[in-house]
C-alpha cells in the first residue's frame, strides 16, 4: 500500500517597512508604520510510512533531551512544550534550537509553502477564504504530484474550524486519488514540521522585506527551494540576499530549506476575496 501522508497548517506574520524591528508589530499600527501581512499555508509530504517513523522517532529524542534538560524547567513555555510539543511562534531558542539542529541533518519530508502580502490586515471569512484558496492551490499541486499513489493522507492541525470547512477545500482540490483527511491537535511532531517550515519561510519572507530598503531591488525576495540554493564543498547550504549568518530568520530557514520543494506567491488570491493588493 503505497501512501503519502501530508500534514497541513496556516499561519500570518506580519512586518513594518518603515522601522526595522518595529515596537508596533503584535499591536495595532502607528502613523507613520508601513505594514504589511503575510498570509500563508504549509504543508510538509511524507512520501513513506517509514519517512514518517523515523522522523517521528528522531524528533522524540530531541523532544526527551529538551524535557530532561535543567536550567529551562521554569520557562513559562515549558508547560506548553509538554502537553502540544513544538510550536513555532512561541518556542524560544532554547526549544527551537535543538529542533533546528536536528534538522541539519537532514529531513524526510517535503515543503510547500503557498503565500500572498496584504497591504491590509484581513479578519473574519475573507482571512479564512483566503487561507482556503492558498490550500486549495497547494492540494492541488500535490494532489498531481502523487496521483499514482493509493492514497493520500491528510491531515489538518486544528482550530475552532467545522469539519465541512474542510471538506470544502478538498472538494475543490478536486482529488484524483483516494484521500483520507482528519483534523488533529497539536502534538504530533510530523505535524509541527507543517508550522515550522511555514513559519520559517514566512520570517525569512518578512525579515527581508524589513532588510530591503530599495525599490528596485534585484534580489529574490522569495525563499530559495533545495533546487535553487547553491551548497559548499562541503555541503552546506549557502544563501545569498539581503540576510547574513547571525539573523535567526536565516539560520532558522537554513534547517529547512534542504527540504524545500515549492514556494509560491500568489497575488491573485486577494482579488477573489475583494482584498486590496
Ligand atoms: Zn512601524
Ligand atoms: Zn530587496
């Protein structure tokens, strides 16, 4: 039985391009704030049961290593950590990093991000619309991709959304192969993969936009694919741009991008809402 596992998640960041590390950022905007919000989808294939395994097992190590570790017992995520496991915009370096480090070395799964930057700040059903078509975009590729497996399984992390929600988005990734879709909590540390390349992709796509100050920059602004990065002698990944070695946003997209098989904008996704683009 041959069967892709694909774990799913949705995430916004935002970013001001007036002020580099800007006060206002998780408030409302100042005056003189230039902002701008990111709103993205996620999905991280297992394209193997035993991809999936042995990812799972190698990420229980670091997770058994993080709780046995003094010194962070107090953290006020660690409570957290313990019950839903990784989460991305809340873990701190000291639960981040052994993640990311386990990363390097090499990843099971595959990453697709698909991505749209609103001038605006969308809420209620057109932020949720929004976030149904960069799915059903995204389904849509992968559901091309793995037509010749048996099955492909997927699974949403939850929110407060009804099942039917989901059931419409798969309806129309108009699946050619069976598909079995469930909704699960956080906790499963092959479904935080989805949060953190997502999440990670997303950062990198704010902080250079932060970074850049030119209006005819002829730097990509969008995350390279494991396609398009150029690596060492020695292997490593080396990544060009507006970002060095000591941004967090960089370092944490290098853990990722090895595994990175799409990237995409697209823009045309706030003219079906009636956003602003
Ligand atoms: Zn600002
Ligand atoms: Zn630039």
């Amino acid at each position: 039985m041959t069967v892709v596992h694909l774990k799913l998640d949705e995430s916004v960041v935002s970013v001001c391009l007036a002020h580099e590390g800007c006060s206002q950022i998780g408030g409302p905007p100042a005056d003189e704030c230039d902002r701008r919000w990111i709103y993205g989808v996620g999905g991280a294939v297992y394209e193997s049961i035993d991809g999936l395994a042995s990812l799972q097992d190698r990420l229980h190590g670091v997770r058994q290593t993080i709780l046995a570790r003094t010194g962070i017992e107090d953290a006020p995520r660690m409570l957290g950590f313990i019950a839903h496991g990784w989460h991305a915009t809340k873990d701190g370096p000291e639960f981040a990093d052994p993640l990311l480090t386990e990363l390097d070395r090499g990843a099971s799964f595959k990453g697709h991000v698909r991505y749209v930057v609103s001038s605006v700040e969308l809420s209620g059903p057109t932020k949720e619309r929004v976030f149904d078509l960069l799915f059903v975009a995204l389904l849509r590729v992968v559901m091309l991709r793995y037509r010749d497996f048996e099955r492909i399984d997927i699974v949403f992390e939850a929110d407060q959304s009804p099942r039917s929600r989901y059931a419409a988005i798969l309806e129309q990734a108009r699946p050619m192969v069976t598909v079995d879709v469930r909704v699960e909590p956080k906790g499963d540390s092959a479904l935080a993969m989805a949060d953190y390349l997502l999440y990670a992709t997303l950062k990198y796509l704010a902080r250079v936009m932060e970074r850049c100050q030119s209006e005819t920059c002829d730097v990509g602004h969008r995350p390279p694919t494991a396609n398009e990065v150029s690596y060492s002698a020695a292997g490593a990944v080396e990544l060009y741009g507006h970002l060095n070695g000591r941004d967090y946003a960089l370092r944490m997209y290098k853990a990722f991008v090895r595994s990175m098989s799409s990237i995409i904008e697209l823009p045309g996704v706030l003219g079906q809402v009636g956003g602003h683009e």
